[in-house]
C-alpha cells in the first residue's frame, strides 16, 4: 500500500517515513508523488486543518489514491492554550526558521511557567473517501534560549524539552523523538491501522 502524505515540510516527511521504515506501507510526500500546490489550513482546529490537507490529496482523483496529512499544534499553558491552532503563523510574519525561534522567544521573555503541550492530529482518507483520525500529544517546556540546531520549519525543535527527557527535539535522532513525541504517537496508531487494512486486502487477494 501507497500513501501519499500531503506536505511540503522536509522534517515531517523525514519523521513520517521513519515511522514507516520497514513497513508494508510506504509513504511518499508531495512532491514524490509530482503533486503541485497545497491544501489552505484555514480550519479552527488541528483535525480541520488535517483533514483538509488530506482532501487536498483525495481531490487530485488519481485511482486508488490513499492520503495522509497531519496538523501539529503548541498550546502554551501561561497563554491559555495559545497559539495552538494557529502554531504555524503565530511568528509575526518570519518564514526563516530560526527567525521563527527568535520570535517566539521573544513573545515569551516574561513568562514564568514555560510548560506547554505538543498535540498532532493525522487524518487518514481512503480512495472512497472514508476519514480515519489518530491523535497524539506530549506535555513539556519551553526554554529561554536555543539549544542544538533547530529542524527546517521546526521552530520549536531547539527550544521544547518534552517531560521525562532533558534533550530538545533538535538533540534527539529521529528515533528517539519519534518514540515519545506526539507526532510519533500519531503516526504510529494511523501505521498499525494502516498495515492492518494492508495485510486484510491481501488474504482476500
């Protein structure tokens, strides 16, 4: 089984096939898959946002496309809850990715308690339409300045320490932040769902 996971994103890709690393399902992202233009996440929660972003895919009406997108939210316990949908434009604007680190920073200079929760929703849709969604979340904290290397598009990688870990998600191998991050725990229900439907299509083969 194919699945095309619609994003651009090169670290969610590089996450999303770890995930599925010897797996009877493959993943491929947008670009593999000569797919052009993107899904507009305008939704008011992160399952909204996933699902349209798997339409996105579903609505290309290529036979026998499955499609998988994912929405990841932070919400910021001092801020009261924010900027959780709106993670991924809430950086006044900046599209490099430290620029983003720096901003949010920044946003946050007098913030006493830095905890704060990751949540990620993965849709899943199938060539007839039928919607699968899977959540994961983590709990953890926000540092006061940059440690290790940030991700591409990751502007949290360098700064959020997930609870149980000293390591931010920028110090950790794919691995290790696939093990325990909300990402990871997503992805991995929607891979055993997945593999599931994989090895039930073939026995009727």
């Amino acid at each position: 089984m194919q699945v095309i996971l619609s994003t651009r994103n090169p670290s969610k890709v590089e996450q999303a096939k770890a995930v599925f690393h010897d797996s009877s399902v493959s993943i491929i992202s947008l670009d593999e898959a000569g797919i052009k233009g993107q899904a507009t996440e305008d939704g008011t929660t992160l399952e909204e946002n996933a699902t349209k972003k798997a339409m996105f895919v579903h609505n290309q009406h290529k036979s026998g496309i499955w499609a998988i997108a994912d929405d990841t939210g932070i919400f910021i316990d001092a801020l009261g809850g924010k900027p959780g949908v709106h993670t991924a434009d809430w950086n006044g604007g900046n599209k490099e990715t430290i620029k983003m680190t720096e901003w949010i920073l920044e946003q946050l200079k007098n913030v006493f308690d830095r905890s704060a929760t990751f949540k990620t929703a993965v849709v899943i849709i199938s060539p007839q339409g039928a919607q699968y969604l899977f959540v994961g979340e983590v709990r953890g904290k926000i540092l006061t300045v940059t440690r290790e290397k940030t991700q591409p598009k990751m502007p949290y990688a360098s700064i959020f320490v997930p609870d149980g870990s000293e390591k931010t998600w920028g110090e950790m191998t794919v691995e290790e932040e696939n093990a325990i991050s909300h990402r990871g725990k997503a992805f991995r229900q929607a891979r055993n769902f997945l593999e599931q439907l994989s090895e039930q299509e073939r026995r009727l083969r």
